[in-house]
C-alpha cells in the first residue's frame, strides 16, 4: 500500500448526518460551524457560501468541504435568510422533484482518529471543487448518497459512513490533480520517486527500526542528499515524520483495542512504553492512557 493510500484508509467517518434538501428560492441554509467537516453538494441550481466577510459562489454540480470554524451559510443569493439546518432537517426535504430551483446535499462528517484529524488539518477553511474539476467516480458517490439518504433501510448509517469516506478520498484526489489545494508536504514528497519510495516503506511498516540512513538507503540516496531533500519537501525532518506516525498509529490502538501501552508501544515500534509515553506528552501534553480514556 502506497502512502497516501494508507493515510486516507485510516481517515474514517463515524455516525455521519446527512440531508437531501430541496428548496425554491430565495433559500439559505445556516450552518454552526460545529462539525469536523462537512461536505456540500449542489445536485442543483447554484448558490453562495458566505463565511464571516468572504463569500463565493457555488455553482451546480460543485463540491464544496468546510472545515470546523467560524459559522457559515449555504444561500441562493447574497442577502438571502437563512435557516439553521437543524431546523430544515426536521421539516425535511420537501421536494427534489424538478419543481423545485434547488437541491442541497449535506453531509455532516466527524472524522474518527488522529490520521483523519490531520488529513483534515491540512485542509483550508473552505475547499470547492467545481463540476469541471470533479471527476466521472464523484459524479456517481453523489447519486449513491442522494439515494440512500433518502430512504430509510437496514444498516443505512454504515453505508452512509462508507460512502462518505469514499467522497472525501475521490474529492480529494480530485483535489490534488486538479491543483485545487495546495497539498501538504508529505503529498507532494509522493512526486519525488526517492521520496517516495522512502514514504512508502515507512508507511507500510513504521514499527521497523527506520534511522535516517536506512531511509536513505530505500531512495537510493546518500545520507545528508535525503535529509535535505526529505526536510526541504515534507517540512519537517525524517526523524520527526517516523516519530509523529507511530504516534498516529498508537493512537489507533489505543482508540479501537484494548491493548495495553507496552504492547501499543511495542507493536508501533517505541523503544519502550516510556518512549511512546514521551512522544505523546508532546503531541497531546497528557500520558496515552489518559489519552485514551478521554478518547472513549
């Protein structure tokens, strides 16, 4: 598995919220801002995203993903109302039929473990991805959620959760082709082949006894040439990257097993439980076992 590919199997969605709206204009939906993430689709007409004092518009087939922040409205034009969606969600869809001038596909994500919390920091506050940028595979993640969303059948909260985790990889991916977003480090280090190769090995196995020259030795490159080259295109140095991924990967563990912090150390490739002990009071300030009891 590449890495990125590990990274985004690891973003997870978890009791998503989602509501197909339709609604004549002049509409508005008014949103807390609260979420982790939610992701808005235009199935039809347009409209515009207003947030604090910037605004853009939202044309018909766009995608647009709006991290937790300031609150923010989704409207049919500039100085229309808006109503809470909470509010609308309970009063339904009322119709998606084609009398309607609009409909909303809205998404509540809440982006279970640490690997989704940083995908998700390096998102900006705003993303659209407009029809013209989007790919054929998103087009048809919309038609799928629209239609589940709708409905009411067993197990509908999983599909739901799948089928949101696969909207946010397509969208992304759509995302980073499409020069959309300015990617992050560890993103555009998967364009430099040495990197790579070097990011792919650690990905697949960070408990190995990865030091700057066995990393080195996996890009082909000499020792300082990697170092260089790794902290010049990631952004930090590849001590530092080893040691932030085993700590998202203990984190896992210790958020989805019941496995005891030697053992998370052991297996995620810490010197000791000491060692991992260290490493998160640094990331978090508090112990993994406090960490994860917060976590439950």
């Amino acid at each position: 598995m590449d890495a990125l590919s590990e990274v985004l199997a690891r973003a997870r969605a978890r009791g998503s919220v989602f509501s197909v709206l339709g609604r004549d204009a002049p509409w508005g939906l008014g949103f807390s801002g609260r979420r982790p993430l939610v992701v808005h689709v235009q199935l039809r007409g347009g409209g515009v995203l207003v947030r604090g004092t910037r605004s853009r518009p939202v044309g018909e087939g766009d995608v647009v993903m709006v991290r937790h922040g300031e609150p923010y409205s989704l409207v049919s034009e500039h100085g229309a109302a808006s109503e809470p969606i909470e509010l609308a969600r309970a009063r339904g869809s009322h119709s998606i039929g084609d009398d309607v001038d609009a409909v909303v596909l809205c998404g509540g994500y809440t982006i279970e473990g640490t690997p989704g919390g940083d995908l998700l920091a390096s998102l900006p506050d705003e993303l659209v991805i407009t029809s013209g940028e989007r790919s054929a595979g998103l087009g048809l993640l919309f038609r799928v959620l629209a239609a589940e969303a709708v409905g009411v059948a067993p197990g509908q909260q999983a599909v739901l959760d799948r089928a949101l985790d696969l909207l946010l990889v397509q969208a992304l991916r759509d995302a980073f082709s499409s020069g959309t977003w300015a990617a992050p480090g560890w993103y555009r280090a998967l364009g430099d082949p040495s990197l790579a190769a070097a990011l792919d090995a650690v990905h697949g196995a960070p408990e190995r006894p990865w030091t700057v020259e066995s990393m080195a030795e996996v890009a082909h490159l000499s020792r300082a040439g990697f170092a260089r080259r790794f902290a010049a295109v990631v952004g930090e140095t590849p001590a530092a990257y080893v040691t932030r991924l085993r700590v998202e990967r203990a984190e896992d563990l210790l958020h989805d097993t019941s496995e005891t912090v030697a053992a998370v150390a052991a297996a995620t490739g810490f010197a000791s439980e000491y060692s991992l002990a260290a490493a998160f009071k640094r990331r978090h300030g508090v112990s993994p076992g406090r960490w994860r009891r917060r976590a439950e």
